[in-house]
C-alpha cells in the first residue's frame, strides 16, 4: 500500500525593503524572506529579525509603519497572499 501524496507546502516569498533608520539598523537594504502560508506581516518581520541577534533592528521596526505592494498595513496580523514587497519605514523628523 503506498502512502497518499502530500500536499506541497504552500510558500510565500516577501521582499523586505528597509528604509532609514531601519536600513542602517538592518545593515542590508532590502532581503528576501520564504515563509509557509498561512503568513502574515508578524510572520515577515519575525523572520527577518531572526537572522539578527543584536536586538537593533527589532528595537526600530517598534516604531516603524508598514506598507504591504504600496499600501499601508496597520495590523500586523494582516495575512500576506502571495509573492509581495513589505516596506519597513521608520518615523521621519520634519514632515
């Protein structure tokens, strides 16, 4: 009796792009994060902020908004569909 087939898990692919104060906390522009679905953008950031250890970009995405393809994301528990860019974008002086 063979085994029925698994399901192929489902895998989303998020260009994380840094700006600011978050680019030079992060030491990289921008980095690509794969997370199986469901995901959302908590799921994202978790995943960037664990290939750092020294808790700098962590203490500025705190403070940071969020677009999600151009469009601000207040959640973070927002559920990211498919292949997409997450912008990270700190608070900005003078406005």
């Amino acid at each position: 009796m063979t085994a029925a087939p698994q399901p192929a898990t489902q895998v989303v692919t998020v260009q994380v792009r840094y700006f600011a104060g978050a680019r030079a906390a992060a030491g990289v522009p921008e980095e690509t994060v794969r997370l199986s679905r469901p995901a959302t953008v908590a799921d994202a950031l978790a995943a960037a902020l664990a290939a750092r250890d020294d808790g700098k970009l962590a203490r500025v995405v705190e403070a940071c908004s969020f677009l999600l393809d151009g469009l601000a994301v207040h959640d973070r528990g927002a559920a990211i569909e498919a292949d997409t860019t997450l912008d990270v974008l700190p608070p900005f002086a003078g406005g």
